[in-house]
C-alpha cells in the first residue's frame, strides 16, 4: 500500500513497502512583511518538509528579504507594501513556473507550525481533495483563539457561506496546500489584501474544486504581532469584499430582498396613514413621511439589484462566448 512517510532528512516520499517510488515536489510559499523576528525559523523549518521554499517580501523595510534569502529562500521583492492579496499573487505566478505537484502556503510571523506542512499536503498527494485548510475548528473551538477573534471570525465564516455555500469552518486561516490544478484556478484572485482567503473558496466554489479541513494548531500567545492591521480594519476588509462579491454574483438575494420588503413595508405605513385620514382627516408627518422613506428605499434597491443581475448575465454571456 503506498502511503506518505518522511524520511531521515525531513522530506516527504511515496514508499511502497519500504521502497520510494516517487517523490512528490512540494513548494511552500510565504507571504512576508516585516517578519525579520520570525522569518529564519519559520524558512528552516519549512525547509525540512519541502523542496523549495518561496518568500514575497511584501515592502518590508527591515531585513526580512535579506534573511530569507541568505538561508536558501527564493525571495521576491515588492518596491512598497501592497497588500496580502497581491503578495499571494506574486507567489503564486513564481510557484507556477516551478509546476509543483503540492503548494503550501503558511504566515511569516510564527503562527502557524511547518511541521504540520506534510498534514496539508498529504490528502492532496494521495488525490482526495484540491485544496486542504488548516482549521482551528476541525475538533471543536481551539480555546487559545481570543475571545474577539472567536467572535470575529464567526461573522466572517457566516458570510461566507452566503457567498460561496461551502461549509468551511475556518475561511481565514492562511494555511492552506493546493493541488497543482487548483493553483491555477485560485492565482486567478482579485483581491488585493485580507480578502484573498475568501476569494479562494469563491474561486473553488465556482470550479467545483473538493475542500477539505484539517486540525491544525495556531500560535497567539507570545507572539509580538499576529496582524499587521487592528482586528476591525482587518475584518471590516473582509466582509466587505464578501459583500462587494454577493452584490456582483447575487444582487437580487441581496439588494431584491430588502427591498421587496422595504415596499411593505413603506406600504403598511401608507395603509396606516390613510387610516388614520379618513378617521380623523389628518395627516401624521411622521408616519406619511416613513411611508415615502420606505417606498423609495424599495425602488432603488430593487432598480439596483434588476441592474446588476442584467450587468452580471451579460458580462458572464460575454466571456462564455469569448
């Protein structure tokens, strides 16, 4: 039976009773921005379970590159910060040219532990799944996760499903292996910063590509920083690039709904006026002027949302013909 072990000098191989028979090219890629205080343990490490390691140094004006580099990384450089989404961009067009059968991609700044890289890559190499996500909630709620993060992420993961319908426990977790075939379909990305995770699983949605989650341990404690932005600019991002996506793919559940509503809304305040007139031939200010609020509110989003879907159908028409 052919199963994955690792061998004396850390690298994954196919063995067939004791023989290797083939060796499966794993790259990890790292995304990098001012990780100088980390960067060289999480480099080697990596290294003992991969045969090539790739950094994008996002911008860092610290010694990140220059550290990464010296212990065999390849490392490519952005003039200036531009963002996670780019970085991941960056990494994938290199990892690319080197047609890996495995990609890893796992943070800079210690979080995440490259001993688990062969438990992400394993289902990949045995052809069970397209991409593997290292989930803080495979068995149950790690509760090392601070509270805001706790409650953060639940937000995030529940617009999630909105928009993708996958039921994925941990959507923003970083720590992430790709089959090569999956790899193409997710450098495909727009994102240009935290919204990357989301749009991976969107990607994978659409191309049917099979997820599956791992159990995978993430460090908080004792790190000097696990963000480079405040939780709230970091989730506010996020969530808005899910919305901003759901109003492009499904504008009338998102926009049509509402709206629907708001004209009942707008209507029973109206029905509540005329009532009110014809009993005692006055007209409430406020309740005239809900009525109208109501209305208009329900027109737009509704206008907006029979907008959108034609733009959508048309722009998906287009690029089925082209």
């Amino acid at each position: 039976m052919i199963e994955l072990v690792e061998v004396e000098n850390g690298k994954m191989v196919l063995n067939n009773v004791g023989i290797a028979e083939a060796k499966p090219f794993i790259v990890v890629g790292i995304p990098a921005f001012n990780e100088e205080r980390t960067i060289a343990r999480v480099v080697l490490e990596a290294q003992k379970y991969a045969d090539k390691v790739v950094v994008c140094d996002d911008g860092s004006n610290d010694m990140t590159a220059e550290i990464a580099g010296s212990l065999g990384a390849v490392v490519i450089r952005h003039e200036r910060n531009v963002g996670k989404g780019e970085a991941m961009k960056t990494l994938f067009a290199e990892i690319m040219k080197l047609n890996p059968d495995v990609v890893v991609t796992l943070d800079a700044d210690g979080q995440h532990d490259p001993k688990e890289i062969p438990k992400l890559a394993k289902p990949i190499v045995y052809g069970e799944c397209d991409i593997v996500i290292g989930s803080r909630y495979v068995k149950g709620l790690n509760a090392t996760i601070p509270l805001y993060r706790r409650g953060g992420l639940a937000v995030i993961n529940w617009f999630n499903r909105i928009a993708n319908k996958l039921d994925v426990k941990d959507t923003q977790n970083g720590f992430r292996a790709y089959s090569n075939k999956a790899l193409n379909i997710i450098a495909t990305h727009e994102s240009k910063d935290y919204g990357v995770e989301s749009e991976q699983l969107i990607l994978a949605a659409k191309a049917d590509l099979r997820i599956i989650e791992v159990p995978v341990n993430v460090k908080y404690g004792g790190l000097e920083k696990t963000s480079k932005k405040s939780p709230l600019t970091h989730g506010s991002e996020v969530i808005g690039f899910i919305l901003r996506v759901i109003v492009e793919e499904r504008p009338l559940m998102l926009l049509g709904f509402p709206g629907i509503v708001s004209l009942f809304v707008g209507a029973w305040f109206g029905v509540w006026m005329l009532q009110i007139y014809a009993a005692e031939h006055r007209i409430i200010t406020n309740i005239a002027l809900a009525s109208m609020a109501f209305v208009l509110i329900g027109f737009f989003c509704l206008s907006t949302a029979i907008t959108l879907y034609a733009m959508t159908r048309f722009a998906k028409k287009t690029n089925n013909k082209s």
